[in-house]
C-alpha cells in the first residue's frame, strides 16, 4: 500500500463498491430465483383448482 491518502482512499472506495456490485449480482440472482418459484407454484395453483373444480362438478352431477 502507499503513503499517499488519496490513492488509499481512492482504493477504499474501489473495494466498497467492488462489494456493492457483488450484493446486487447476489440479490438479483435471489430475485429471479423468486420469480421462478412464484410462476412454478401459480401454475401448481391454478392445476389444483382444475382438479377442485372438476371433482365439484363431477360430485354435483352425481346428485
């Protein structure tokens, strides 16, 4: 490292968004993950309530 206080500062700076860029690469990879999940799960969803949906109807005819 140098003596000099602004080339120490400058690469303090360097290394805090080094860090930042890392935690936003990091969140982002979360969030798509995320959204991933939440389409899988609204398709699981909406498969249930076919099924719910057509056992209701095939009960209600049974009547």
């Amino acid at each position: 490292m140098t003596d000099d206080p602004h080339t120490a500062a400058i690469e303090r700076i360097e290394r805090a968004l080094a860090r930042i860029e890392r935690a936003g690469q990091v969140r982002a990879f979360a969030t798509d993950s995320l959204e991933r999940r939440h389409t899988m799960l609204k398709a699981r969803m909406a498969d249930a309530i076919v099924a719910i949906d057509a056992l209701i109807a095939r009960e209600a005819g049974a009547d």
